[in-house]
C-alpha cells in the first residue's frame, strides 16, 4: 500500500513515550486532500485516538494518548 504521513500521536505506553505515525492510503480519493492530520474530520481523529486507548487497555496496559503533531515536510 502506498500511504502519505499526515502526522504524529504522541502517546505514553506504560510510562514511556511512543509514537504513532498517521497516514492515509494514496489510492483512497477520500484523502486527496489532506495533507495535515488537521484537516481530517474530528470523529476520525477521536475515533482513532479511541483505537489506541481500548486495545492497550485490553493488553492490560495503562497508556495516555497524547497530541497530534503535523506531518513534517521533506526537504531535499
């Protein structure tokens, strides 16, 4: 699959820092757009940090899913 970043969740997974790359599926026409994960809907980014939040709680893990960050460009 090919996929662009569109940021960063930052997490705390048993009191260490962890990060989470998002990205969107190239081939989707739903994403064309989005370039930032700040421009995705809210309930796609609630529902995402929602994700994380019950499977580590199901592995009997504490975790505190922290800020999105931007994707950061490239520069060549």
């Amino acid at each position: 699959m090919h996929a662009r970043c569109i940021g960063m969740m930052t997490m705390i997974d048993t009191g260490k820092v962890d990060y989470k790359i998002i990205a969107v599926a190239l081939d989707d026409p739903s994403f064309n757009a989005v370039q930032q994960a700040s421009e995705m809907p809210s309930h796609q980014m609630m529902m995402l940090q929602r994700f994380f939040q019950d499977y580590k709680q199901l592995e009997g893990k504490s975790v505190e899913v922290g800020e999105f960050q931007p994707a950061k460009p490239v520069i060549r």
